[in-house]
C-alpha cells in the first residue's frame, strides 16, 4: 500500500513540474493564478484523490458490518415450560393385626338365656345380651350348648349356640355332662279332677287320669256312660304347659294347659268351632279362678 501511494507522489510531482513549464507556453490560460498556485492545487487535488481511493480499499479490506436489530416482542419465541409428569401415588393399605386370643369368648346376635342347664327345665340364673362378650368355659357333648362365665352371677351357666359366635381356641374345651334334671314345679301325672264348659260356666266336672313318658302327656277324661276324652300331647322343655290334641266318641279338637301352682292348671279346649274353658286340680285345692286360659 505504501509503494502504490508513493509512486503516486511522485507522478504528482512530475505533473507539477510540467505545469510549471506550462505556464510559460503561449497559448495556456491559468485563470490569473499564479504557477505556484495552479502546482499546490494540482497536488492537494492529486493527493485528495489518493486519499479517497485509499480509503475505498480500506473499506474493502474490512469485513462489513452486520446491522443487529433487537427483536420485537411479536418476535420473541415464547417458551414454554417443560412438564413433568406428576408420580403416580400408590396407596398402601393399612395392615391391621388381629390379637390372638388366650381364651374362647362368646357374644351373640340375640339376647340370649343363660341357665343352669341345657333347655327351659333348668333354672334361669342369667343372660348374655347382644354387644356383651363372655369367656368360654366349656361345651355340651352334643355342641347344642356352650358353657360359660355367668355375666350376671358368680359361677357358669349354660348359653344356647344357636345365636353364639365364638372366636379364639375351642380345641381344648371340655365336654360338660348335663346337671341331674330339676324337680319340676309341677307332677302332671296323676288323677286329677277336671272342669269343663262355656268360659262363664255352669263346668261339667269329670275325673281325669294322666300318664307320662318324658314329654309325652296321655290323659283320659270318663265323662260316664262309656264315653272317653283322651287328650294326647307334649310337654314344653320347661314343665310348665301341655298342648295337643283330643278325642271324644262324636267330637275331637285341640287343648292347652297351664300350670297354676304345684296342684292346679288352666287352659281351654277347642272343636273347631267354638272354645270352652277347661282347668283341673288336685289335693283338695278346687277348681281354679278364672278357669279359663288362652
């Protein structure tokens, strides 16, 4: 670049020179300027020139420059964030421990009895009501019975299985023989004298002889004249009442007793269509009142 702008200096130079010499050829006009004049203006017109072209080459060497615009909010890229997917959550469910039972207990759905043996003929000494819990102490040989801690008294009774539910360890529960039967409130065989009749009375009175074999009731009514009422009948678990059914010579129907004290009972008897009062008693204890029970 130097050498370029120096062989041009020098070619400004001789161009002075020969303007000089110019100047005093016949013919050429300067305008009034002097020669010195006309010689520095050709030189700063010359060099002006280099100058510029200078400058253009300049510019060539340089690498352009590259306008950078700030980009308008329409143009900004909006970027949304990324999501990450929530965990599926997994319930664990709670383990809940069943304490093992040292003992057998009992409870029941129905409010249950509790006696001093197996059925109605043993005494009443308690009950295990719905909601109460029991421990067991033992079990009938026919399982029909579970036998435990009394809730109501000191001591044991036996609770009926058909409402029981019983948890924990029933394989070493002993088998409880049945308690001797009570002496029952009442002794239905016998003779006893009987009365029969519309509820308001007049009763016609006739002897009546009873037999029994375990819950089995035979009584024979002698209305006289050959004609028998046999009355044919069971027992109820507790000895306190017989039905059953009766058969006279021209009539037959159904019959219930009830006991009334140790010598005495009241009942009915029924043909079908209408229900007459029928009671006995014995021992001199004489016709219960009223005589008639339903």
């Amino acid at each position: 670049m130097k050498k370029i702008w120096k062989t041009r200096f020098l070619l400004v130079l001789f161009l002075a020179v020969l303007a000089l010499q110019a100047c005093n050829l016949p013919g050429l006009g300067t305008s009034g300027l002097s020669a010195d004049e006309i010689a520095q203006t050709s030189v700063a017109q010359t060099i002006a020139a280099g100058q510029g072209e200078d400058a253009v080459e300049d510019e060539e060497d340089e690498a352009p420059a590259v306008e950078v615009q700030a980009p308008s909010p329409t143009d900004t890229e909006v970027v949304l964030p990324s999501m990450t997917p929530s965990p599926t959550i997994t319930l664990t469910p709670t383990i809940t421990l069943t304490p093992t039972l040292e003992v057998p207990i009992v409870t029941v759905s129905v409010d249950t009895n509790c006696r001093s043996g197996p059925g109605k003929i043993y005494d009443y000494i308690g009950a295990l009501l719905a909601g109460e819990v029991a421990e067991v102490m033992g079990k009938s040989e026919d399982g029909q019975y579970w036998i435990i801690k009394n809730p109501d008294l000191p001591g044991e009774c036996w609770l009926w299985a058909q409402y029981a539910t019983v948890e924990g360890p029933t394989a070493g529960l002993p088998e409880y023989t049945p308690p001797p039967t009570p002496t029952p409130k009442i002794i239905w065989e016998g003779d006893w004298t009987s009365y029969s009749g519309p509820a308001g009375g007049p009763f016609d009175i006739y002897p009546l002889t009873v037999t029994v074999d375990g819950e089995n009731f035979t009584g024979v009514m002698d209305q006289g004249g050959g004609n028998l009422l046999t009355f044919t009948g069971i027992i109820a678990e507790d000895y306190l009442s017989v039905s059953g059914t009766w058969v006279g010579t021209a009539t037959n129907g159904t019959f219930e007793m009830f006991v009334l004290g140790s010598d005495q009972f009241q009942g009915n008897m029924d043909n079908g269509v209408d229900v007459f009062a029928f009671c006995g008693g014995r021992g001199g204890a004489g016709q219960p009142a009223p005589c008639i029970m339903n």
